[in-house]
C-alpha cells in the first residue's frame, strides 16, 4: 500500500496535468504569448516568482493539512 504523502503528491501531480491541459486547450495562442514572455523574463524574476509559488503552495497544503 501506497503511503498517504505519495498519494497525495501523485494526486497533485494530476490536477497540475489537468490544469496545463485545459489551459492549453482553451486558448493556445495565449499560452504561446505567455511562454515567450518568460522567456523574455530575467532569470532572477523567473527564480523569484518560483520560490515564491512554492511558498504559497506550502502555506496552502499546511493550512488544509493541519489539524483543527
């Protein structure tokens, strides 16, 4: 039996597909726009903007994670 932290990641793992999915689907050219538009973006505000989803990310999965 899986444990309960690898169904959870593989869990997110999926509705992170989905998401990136629909998006692509919905609309592609904008999507375009805004994957050359990170590439037009300096590494340090691309780093910036990454470490700080990743902290929201983890505020989020603690505040419905932790007991009440």
């Amino acid at each position: 039996m899986r444990s309960l932290a690898i169904a959870d990641f593989l869990i997110g793992l999926g509705v992170l597909f989905v998401i990136e999915g629909l998006l692509f689907a919905a609309s592609p050219t904008w999507m375009r726009k805004a994957m050359k538009s990170a590439l037009a973006t300096p590494d340090n505000v691309l780093r910036a903007v990454g470490i700080g989803s990743a902290v929201i990310g983890l505020i989020v999965i603690w505040a419905v994670r932790r007991p009440i």
